[in-house]
C-alpha cells in the first residue's frame, strides 16, 4: 500500500513519518516539496504518487498570523484539503486529515464531542472547519482528527516551553 503524508517535518507529521512505513510504502513531502497554497502542484502530486492513503498533517499553524494572512491561511487549511479530498475520490484513495479544536469556541464546560456544533472565533479555527468541510462535501472516504496543542520531543509545544523554563 502507498500512503502520501504531507508534513513531514511537522510535529504530528515526522512522528507519523516514523511509524507509517510499517503499513506500506510512504512517499512524505515538505513545504518545499508540496506547496499547500499550489493547487496544480497538489493535483500533480497525488496523481504521480497514486497514493492508496493520503494523511494530511500538514496546516497553517501559525494562529495568530492567520488572522492578518487570512487568504493564505486559507488556501492551505480550506482549499487544499478540498482538493486532496477531490483527488483521492478520483483514485479511490481514503483522506486522513488533521483538524484541530480551534473549530469550537472553547466556551463548553465537558469536553466536546464530535456531534457538538463547531463556532470558531478566529479565522485559524475558521479555516480548518471550512477545510472538513470541504473535504465532507466531496463524500470521499476519510478520517477526520480535532487535535488540540500537540507536543513531542521536537518543535515549539508546551512539553518543550515548560521544560526549558520559557514562557
């Protein structure tokens, strides 16, 4: 089985890079090797690699920034994904996509449900639900992971602010 990860230098996408080989052949790419915001490149991509799997980890992270790059944080979160999704229909591959917990409000006293009505408050959140929508709207086969912050043993996280003492 072949299985495209895109992201691989990210934090959720080198740990995927780790352990995905041990169900087939991984074809993993970087910013540099797959522009998110070039959606040619996107549909070149996935039709040369024929992936039977597709894990997307890669995003706009950047929560803040996003709300002064609104169009690029976009194109990457919302049009991208949609188009993976397009892609993966016509070659009968299965979508796995990372979202995040951005997509509520925060506002919920217990924890959220996959049922509960999303209501983002900045345009990060914004741009990812519109990115599983997308991807919904295409009615491909797919996973869809809310995660909140991640952390590992590399990267910017919480783990590693705590532990070196930066706040």
């Amino acid at each position: 089985m072949r299985i495209l990860l895109t992201g691989k230098n990210g934090q959720v996408g080198a740990e995927l890079a780790v352990f995905l080989p041990r169900l087939g052949e991984v074809v993993a790419v970087d910013h540099q090797e797959l522009d998110l915001s070039n959606p040619c490149g996107i549909r070149q991509c996935i039709r040369e690699v024929r992936p039977a799997v597709i894990v997307n980890t890669a995003a706009y992270t950047a929560v803040d920034q996003a709300e002064v790059d609104q169009d690029h944080a976009r194109m990457v979160n919302a049009d991208a994904p949609g188009l993976m999704a397009e892609e993966a229909k016509k070659i009968g591959a299965v979508l796995v996509h990372y979202s995040t917990d951005y997509v509520f409000d925060g506002s919920k006293q217990t924890p959220y449900l996959e049922t509960d009505q999303p209501s983002p408050i900045n345009a990060y959140g914004k741009t990812k639900l519109a990115g599983e929508e997308a991807i919904r709207s295409v009615d491909v086969a797919h996973l869809i992971f809310r995660t909140a912050w991640v952390y590992g043993a590399r990267g910017r996280n919480f783990l590693l602010t705590r532990r070196s003492g930066r706040n």
